[in-house]
C-alpha cells in the first residue's frame, strides 16, 4: 500500500498527515512537491491542511493551478483515490475535482474546537471502517470552511450518496449547508473533508476516532 | 520623497529621533565629528530603550541566568534549555504593545512572527506558543476593537504559520485604557548541538540577506516602541509593521534545510532595527568589521534611501553569514521557497560598520562602541508606598459570589479567545487552554512532554512590586508542577511606564528583585526577556506588568495531571494551606471583581513553603497518586474547585473549618496551595504515611460526585450552572 503526500509552500498539516499515514500504514508516504509534473505510483494521494501560498487568494486558488495538482487530477481520473483535508479540501474544489465552493465561517473567525460527525455515507472506500449513523469526535481547525452547493448540485451529491461526513448533534462550526463536513466526487474516488482526522488517531490525541478512515483506505487498498 | 543623506543634523531632527542631547553629545564624542543623517538613524535605532536596555541593564544584571540546564541565557535571539536526550527547548517571550494598540490586528500577527523568527533563528522548529494579552476596562469603547483585532492578530499568524496556540492570558483592567500589553511567547525543539548564533565568525566572508524584501513599513519601529503616548497617536501608524505568515513558513523551512546543509555560520533575524540591528550585533559579537552594499539590498519599493534601508522593520527577513563554499547550495535553497537570497555584504577584519548606497558611504561607525558604548542609566527610584492594610471585608454568600466570580471578566473562561487560536496543528498538543498549563508532548520520543504556562497579577505588583513579582514567578513555577512538570527555566517580559517618573523606576526595581529572588528560590533561572517601557499615554501609566513565561519537563506524559476531577467519589485534597485553609483577601479577585475594590497588600509569598509544596505535590502526580490537579490562584480555593469541576462536568461536597470565615476560606488567595484528587482507596494510606513526613499540610477537605458544587453551608450550585456563567461571559461581551 503506497501512499504520497502533496506538498506546497504554506501548507502545515504536512507534518501532521505523514506522521498519521507512517504509524497507521506502517510506511512513510512518499511524497510530490508543488512543481512536480509527475506523481509517483501510489494508491492514495493525500493533500494536506494549511494556508497554501498564505491563502491571500481564495483559498486553495493558487494552489489548485500549480503543475502537481494537474499530476492529482491525471492519477484521480485513473482511479487512484484522493484525499483532501481542509486546505486540501478547499484545493480539490478550486481544481474542479469535487463539486461545490467553501465560503468564510458564518462566525467570520478562524474555528478550533472538537465537533462531532455522523457518518453519512459508510459505503465508500474511505469510510468502510465505520457504521452508517456513526458518531465520532473530530476537530476542526479552519477559517473558510463553510460548504456551499447550488440547489442542483446539492440535490445531486445528496441524492448519490456523496455527502459522507455530516456535523452531528448542532455541533456545526461554520455554517455549512445542510451540515456537510465531507464529500465524495461521483466516482467515489476522492474525498475532501474539512475536519482533521490526522489530529485522532492515538493516545496522546485522546481519542483514535479519526483512525478508521486511514483504516479503511489503507487496508481496501492493500 | 527622498531625504538626503547630509541634511544638516538640527536640534529638531535629533529629538525626533528620541536623543536626548546629552545622548547626542556622546555621539560627538564617539566618532569626533557631526554624523550623517543615515549615521543618526543607526545610533538611535542602536541607543532607544527598546533595543538598548538602557535603563533596565543595570537591574537585569541581577536576574539568575545559569543553572546546570541552561545552555545559552540572554543575549541571543532566545534562551536554550537542556531537556536531555540530546535535545533542547528554545523559549523567548516579547512585547509588541505599541504597535498593537496603534494597528491590533498587524501589531499582534507581528508580534507573533517576531518571536516565531527569534525561535528558529537559533536551529528550533516552533512547537508551541503563548500570548498573555491585557486590555483596557471592558466598558471602554475602544476595548472590544482592541480585543477583536489582536485576537484574530496572533491567530491569523500563528494558525497560517502553523504552531499550536497552547495558552496564555487575557485580561481587563481601566490602567490598560490608553496602553495595552501583547506579549508573545514562542519555545521550539533543537538538537543541542545544533543551535545556531549571531556571532560571526572569519573575515571576508559573505553576508547574506535571506527573506522578504525591504519595504517602508516599520521605518522607526523601535524608536516609537520607546516613546509615550499621546492623542497624536493615530499618526503613528505607518511605524507598524506587515506580517505575511505565508513568508514567514518558508523562511522557517528554508532556514532549517539550509542549516541542516551546514552552510551557516552566524544567523540573526531582522527584528527591531532591522538591518542596522542584526548587522551590528553579527560583527560587534564576532569582533569583526561589517560592510554594506544596500545597493543590493532587495526592495519592494522605489527610490528607498539609505536612511529607510538601514531603518525598515519590514517583517520576514534574516541576515546571515554564509560558509562562501556553500553560496550556490544556499541560494538553491531559497529558491525553491521562493524567497529573496542577495548577498548583500562582507565580513572587515576593521571593526567600522560602513555602509554604502549608490556609490556613497552614508556611514562608518565604530562597529562594537554601537553597542557597547549606548548609553546606560541608573536612574532615580523611589522605594514604593507600603499598602495600607486591608479595611473591612464585606460579607456575601459564597453560593451568591461564586457564579459572579467565575462569571466576571477577568476570571470567565477564555474559550472565545483560545478557539480562534489552532491548538492541535502538529498532532503533539497533550493539554491546550483550560488547564493550569500547556502540554505538548515531545515528537518522536515515547513519553517525554513540555509543560508552558504565563503568569502575573499586575494587581499584586501595583500593591507591592517586590512581592507581585515573587508571586509572578511562584505562579508560573505553580502551573507548571501542577500538570507533574519540573520547571526548568523562564523568560521575562517586564512591561511597565516611563522610567524617568522615580515611582516607575520604584516599580521596576523591585519587581526585579522579586523575581530575581524567586528565581533563585526555585531553581528557575531566566535565559531570556524583554523590557517594555514608557507604557503611559497621557502621563498615566500601566499596572505594572512583569509578566514571566515558564517551561517545565514531564519525564512521563501518561502521568500527568490535568485540573479536571477524573470521576466521582474521589478525595479532594488541600495541599500547602494554612490551619484556616485560606486567609489573605487583600487585592483578591473577591474584593475587586465583586465590591469593585483594589485595596490591602497582595498574599506574601514564601518561597521556601512554595518549593516544599511543590515538590511534595510533583512527587504525588509522578508517582501516579494524585487524580487530578489545580494550582489556586485568583478567586481561591472556591473557583480553583469550580474550575475542576467545571472541567469535568463532576461536582463536589467540600466542609468548612470550624468558625472560619468563609468569606477568607473559600476565596482568600494566600499561596503556594494546591488541590489533589486521590481515589478513596489511596487516601487513608496517603494522609497517614505520605502527608505526615512532607512537612507540608494536607487536609482532605471533601469528596467529588453529583451534578454540584457545595461548599460549607452555602447552598448547593449547579456545575451546569457555573459553566453557563463562567463560558457566557466573553462571548456575550465580543456579541456573539
């Protein structure tokens, strides 16, 4: 099971994302820089939280149209299943690769705090760890992290099954239309999802709640 | 407009530049002729207080510096402290108040990258920070402005750079009205053989400007950061400074691959006074000349004099001194971040800083008197007004005082602020605000953990400075052990006013000694500081406000204490009190927050009763004993009881001693005391074998369990209840 992680200046869940991959897949991902036309064979790619190129753009906008993420959309389009949290989210929007937009909180202030989701969607290749209906723990940490769909779309992705993570219980922190946290593209290759499950996965987390998700994709693909 | 460089040098210009013209005269005196405009530039950059010291030096000469831990104390970008396994925590803490009031939201982000940049000048990766902040009276109409930029200042840097936010201080007072006070505190991990210094070393060797380019912003920074306020502050905004995170990370990671390339052979980051500051301070440290080529200095805007170059507080820039071998490797380096390599300069065997700019020598100055010949004063200070003793103590049921208490502004729960601030990024935070300290666990290794904690009662400190900065120190040595961390060593942020008022200089004196003996007492030596003056607009002047930053070592995470009651039925536990449990309400959170009064001495600190409890309470939680554990401080034993129940959401039954006040008991704030829980099966054998010996008291005063709090006879409060008043505060206030 081989694993890259994406990498652009401003991005600083990097580290973060690598240490999760490393201790739950057994292997340090490898990993693609911003310039890179080419991604090394793998079966995941992971983009990373962050403020790539400070985010003073729309977010994820510069990043979106630099050379490696033409290389995510290449492997994406073969199947290769893509993961993007938070920042990473925001640049698989801005790339074309899932549907929808991600405005400023509803508060207008960055968020920290731990929410809980319901797991939409349990049949997907990045949620087969988890039950339907499940509710786990998951921080966020974000300031534009607040999904928006036109009707049309938001009837497609909710009618699909693409919605696969929801906020539970009123703990939406930003506003999000009908409480998405997570979506799928159609394919259901690749996931963007604003929470951190990096930030859940072991003691010293206190909690493992975000650990089924590098579960279920590190083990599907295997 | 561009102002030539040989301007007459009028009585006007010199004070403008804040020189006084007995100041002026040494100048004279030093190069044996009149200097040039840019020449003027550099020694008032070189001689304000901020980057002088010049009224402080004389007082933080006496401060503990060493201990068997430190590794580098002050006098670099930040203090280095051994915390074994070859590794070392890197810690300053910094004031940005100034530019804050007049800019919050630049003024705060800068501060915060300041001190980011003084972390890994020296080789550390920033693991976590801190910011203690203070405020103007809530009512003030300029407060809630205030609190909403700085807030979103600090986080909007921090969170985009990418460190955890793991604690800090808000609080309000009417003495912050007109000045308040945004202390920055950042501590990173290093290998401690590879921290890097400012000295430069070898003569001919290039100096490289490494970074963001030079901009107008910031042009004479450090000389307003020196200066009082007035209504005419307004005006004064185009001094502070634009932060731009964005760079800032780059700079961090090509900073660390380029000293992991070995190419680096001094580093100073561009702080205060920028070019003029770091370039002096790399040669002047190295016994070596410096030369200047501004000519290729990168800019970001036209037509930049001399005087501006030299002068810029552009943020995001380091100076260094590069192995010449490794140039091409270096500027690969920074390529690849996308950032401005130039070099800009060489090393002189001459000991003359000279500076060239279009074919001109704007200066030649004698590179180490720059520094070693500033000005420094011992000025006059008046011994401070012993406080009157405490009058009459109004009287109010404890179950009707503690919801206004953990309700009111300066004891509510600062969650508004803190979740604006990123506390987990880095996957390392163990405790984030709320607790007694910040705990971040160190990467890679299997169960060590840094404790961080800031700390000052700039009440205490008014009443009696020798005192207030005593306690500022036992307080922070207190959060640290109350999480199971030995405390290791501590930074100093010294705000006060104007040190030519001798009351002000009275404060300042003492509040150094206070701290100094403290220091001393407790094994917390100091390896890193910064002093803020001239804190007074209008000729008022602030609460005087050492705020100290501390560090602490858990050897074993797993054991560590958090405030929170781990589960009900369990003994609650009074350590290191007095017979009555608590005593002393003069400048208490109870007088002030509830009857609007400020009056009495602040509690006495004994510091050899804070090291003995200490130690007895540090051995309890590293010996898996103690449940849970909370440091009392503002509000006493009662919110010390709130705050651990709250935290847990378990209440608690506690007694009262016979014929006490309760008043005193449940709210007096006398010191060195803390609160344990132990499981009943552990608490016979504890209060009968373990207590005894210690020389420490241990009461067990109550038991945890049940949706409340009850306290003596008071009625009973719901924890529910508490929590709505002690979270609603701060959000109610900001209006949302």
């Amino acid at each position: 099971m081989k694993s890259v992680v994406v990498l652009l200046p401003g991005l600083n869940r990097d580290r973060d994302m690598i240490a999760a991959l490393t201790k739950i897949g057994g292997r340090p991902p490898a990993t693609a820089w911003q310039t890179d036309t080419e991604i090394p064979d793998a079966d995941l790619i992971v983009i990373p939280g962050g403020f790539s190129f400070g985010d003073y753009l729309r977010c994820g906008a510069i990043a979106a149209r630099m050379p490696v993420m033409r290389a995510v959309a290449k492997k994406a389009e073969k199947g290769v299943k893509v993961i993007g949290v938070c920042n990473g989210f925001q640049i698989l929007l801005e790339a074309g690769l899932l549907p929808g937009a991600l405005m400023r909180n509803a508060s207008l202030r960055f968020v920290c705090r731990e929410v809980k989701l319901e797991v939409a969607n349990a049949d997907t290749a990045f949620t087969r760890s988890y039950a339907k209906g499940q509710i786990i723990r998951c921080p966020v940490a974000h300031h534009d992290g607040n999904y928006f769909a036109d009707e049309e779309t938001l009837a497609r992705i909710e009618g699909e099954g693409q919605v696969v993570f929801r906020y539970a219980e009123g703990t939406n922190p930003n506003g999000s239309i009908n409480d998405i946290a997570g979506i799928v593209n159609a394919r259901g290759n690749v996931l963007g999802l604003m929470p951190h499950p990096e930030n859940l996965i072991e003691a010293a987390h206190g909690g493992t709640d975000g650990r089924p998700l590098f579960e279920s994709v590190l083990g599907a693909a295997a | 407009m561009t102002i030539r460089n040989d301007i007459p040098i009028t009585e006007d210009l010199i004070a403008a530049h804040g020189l006084k013209p007995d100041e002026y005269q040494r100048i004279l005196d030093l190069i044996g002729r009149e200097p040039s405009f840019t020449e003027l530039g550099i020694f008032s950059a070189m001689w304000n207080e901020h980057c002088s010291y010049k009224s402080s030096k004389k007082w933080l000469r006496t401060l503990p510096t060493e201990g068997p831990r430190v590794i580098q104390g002050p006098g670099e970008n930040a203090g280095v402290v051994d915390i074994g396994d070859g590794q070392a925590v890197v810690f300053k803490m910094e004031s940005h108040n100034h530019p804050s009031y007049i800019e919050p939201y630049q003024g705060a982000a800068t501060g915060v990258g300041g001190i980011l940049r003084d972390v890994f000048t020296m080789g550390a990766r920033p693991i976590a920070a801190m910011n203690a902040l203070r405020f103007g009276e809530p009512d003030h109409p300029k407060t809630r402005h205030l609190v909403s930029g700085v807030v979103s200042g600090v986080g909007g840097y921090g969170n985009s750079f990418g460190v955890p936010t793991v604690g800090g201080e808000v609080q309000f007072d009417a003495r912050y009205n007109g000045n308040i006070l945004v202390n920055a505190f950042a501590a990173g991990l290093a290998d401690a053989n590879a921290i890097f210094y400012s000295r430069a070393e070898g003569v001919g060797l290039p100096v490289v400007y490494l970074g963001a380019k030079t901009g107008r912003d910031g042009v004479g920074g450090a000389t307003m950061a020196s200066a009082e306020f007035d209504d005419s502050i307004d005006e004064k905004r185009p001094t502070v400074q634009v932060g731009d995170p964005f760079t800032e990370k780059c700079l961090l990671e090509a900073c660390l691959e380029l000293m992991a390339s070995g190419a680096v052979i001094a580093i100073q980051d561009m702080g205060a006074a920028g070019l003029t500051c770091s370039a002096v301070e790399m040669g002047a440290k190295g016994d070596l000349g410096i030369r200047l080529d501004l000519d290729k200095v990168p800019v970001r805007e036209e037509r930049m004099s001399a005087y501006e170059m030299m002068l810029s507080e552009s943020q995001e820039r380091m100076l260094m001194v590069l192995r010449p071998e490794k140039e091409e490797e270096a500027k690969g380096i920074f390529r690849k971040w996308g950032l401005d390599f130039a070099v800009v300069g060489e090393t002189t065997d001459d000991l003359r800083f000279r500076v060239f700019h279009q074919g001109e020598e704007v200066a030649d100055l004698p590179i180490k008197k720059l520094g070693d010949e500033a000005p420094e004063y011992d000025r006059p200070w008046t011994e401070p007004e012993a406080p009157a003793p405490l009058a009459d103590v109004p009287a109010m049921d404890v179950a009707d005082a503690l919801p206004k208490l953990v309700g009111s502004p300066n004891l509510s729960s600062r969650r508004w602020v803190w979740e604006q601030y990123d506390t987990l990024i880095q996957g390392n935070s163990l405790q984030i605000p709320g607790g007694d300290a910040g705990v971040v666990r160190v990467e890679d290794h299997a169960t060590k953990a840094l404790a961080f904690s800031s700390d000052v009662n700039p009440r205490y400190c008014e009443a009696d400075p020798y005192q207030g900065g005593k306690q500022a120190v036992a307080e922070c040595w207190r959060n640290l052990t109350a999480t199971g961390a030995l405390p290791l060593a501590a930074t100093d942020n010294l705000n006060f006013g104007n040190p030519e008022r001798p009351q002000i200089m009275g404060q300042f004196v003492r509040a150094v000694q206070g701290i100094g003996e403290a220091c001393r007492a407790l094994d917390f030596p100091i390896v890193s500081g910064n002093v803020s003056l001239y804190n007074e607009t209008n000729g008022q002047g602030i609460l005087p406000t050492p705020t100290i930053a501390g560090v602490g070592l858990i050897d074993d995470w797993a054991r560590m204490a958090r405030i929170g009651f781990a589960a009900e039925g369990e003994a609650i536990v009074l350590v290191g009190a007095p017979a009555r449990w608590g005593t002393h309400l003069g400048q208490s959170a109870y007088m002030r927050e509830l009857f609007g009064r400020n009056d009495g001495p602040p509690p006495p600190v004994d510091l050899a009763h804070e090291r003995k409890a200490g130690d007895f309470v540090r051995a309890l939680i590293r010996d898996g004993l103690a449940t849970a554990c909370h440091d009392l401080s503002d509000g006493g034993l009662a919110v010390a009881l709130a705050e651990m129940a709250m935290a847990a959401g378990i209440g608690a039954t506690v007694n009262r001693p016979d014929g006490a006040d309760p008043a005193a008991t449940f709210f007096g704030e006398d010191q060195g005391r803390y609160l344990v829980t132990l499981s009943r099966a552990d608490v016979e054998r504890f209060l009968e074998e373990i207590a005894p010996g210690s020389g420490v008291s241990a009461v067990w005063i109550g038991t945890t369990g049940g949706p409340s709090l009850k306290l003596g006879e008071a009625r009973a409060i719901s924890v529910a209840e508490l929590k709505a008043a002690h979270e609603g505060w701060f959000a109610g206030f900001m209006g949302n």
